[in-house]
C-alpha cells in the first residue's frame, strides 16, 4: 500500500486491521489516495484523532457520519474514475 503523506505506523495499522468496518475502508481509501485526515475531519466536523481511530479499527463512525462518509468514498471514487 502507498504511504504518501501517512505514517508507516498509521498505514500498518490500517492495513493490518481484520474489520472491513466503514472507518477502516475510509482509512484505506484515503492512504490509496492521498486524503488527509485534516480534510477529513474538517469536513465532517470531527477531531482528527476520532477520524484516525476509524481508520484503526478502534471506533465506529456514528450513524449520522455513515452517509458523508459514503458519500466522499463515492465522490472520489468518481473522480479516479474520470482520471
């Protein structure tokens, strides 16, 4: 996996996880494509410490944070798709 701006530690954390949870896809997803975990968090109004326990497997994104996030997985997903 590409580490781009993240940590070893949080790549293989990541990596590493057994959970297909929706954080630890996010986590991947993001690693994959180089979205930050500031972009992240701005942009569902969270810490960026919860966001890097999803893509941990140590939490769960709330109910009210599932359909964002599908939301920028889909979006993104669109736009590599275009490249």
């Amino acid at each position: 996996m590409d580490c781009r701006g993240y940590s070893k530690r949080v790549v293989d954390i990541n990596s590493k996880s057994t959970t297909d949870s929706l954080g630890v896809r996010l986590g991947r997803h993001c690693i994959q494509n180089d979205v930050s975990v500031a972009y992240i968090s701005e942009k569902l109004g969270v810490s960026r410490m919860t966001v890097y326990n999803w893509f941990a497997g140590k939490s769960e994104p709330r109910d009210r944070y599932r359909l964002p996030i599908e939301r920028i997985l889909k979006q993104h997903a669109e736009e590599n798709n275009k490249k």
